[in-house]
C-alpha cells in the first residue's frame, strides 16, 4: 500500500473502516472465484488485497485499543 492511502485510512473513523475492509474482503472472495473460471489478469492482486484487509484490520485495533 502506498503510504497516502496509510494515512487516509488512519484518518478514518472506524465505521468508515469497516465499510472499506467489507468491500475488500468482498473483492479478494469474488477474486477467489474467478480464479479458476477466468485468466487473470493481475496476478498479484489477491496478495495486495490480503495485505490491504491486514491493514485495515490493524488500524481498527489500534483505533479499538486506543478507545477512538
């Protein structure tokens, strides 16, 4: 990820997070799918969407921890 989007997502409340981190996990399930039932384009784009939703995740915890 790009240090920018970092920063906006650090910026966001957690609700806003949460929709960002569904739509992610949306993306990497309906990825999944089509691996097998069509040629892929960007290969490693599940591996940034892996990374993405680890990000998020991490910056909702800390938001948890932090009582934010």
């Amino acid at each position: 990820m790009k240090t920018k989007e970092k920063q906006t997502l650090i910026s966001m409340k957690r609700e806003e997070l949460e929709k960002v981190l569904t739509d992610a996990q949306n993306a990497l399930a309906i990825l999944l799918v089509n691996r097998y039932s069509k040629q892929s384009k960007n290969a490693r784009e599940a591996r940034v969407l892996r990374s993405k939703i680890a990000v998020i995740s991490t910056y909702m915890r800390q938001k948890e921890l932090t009582h934010e």
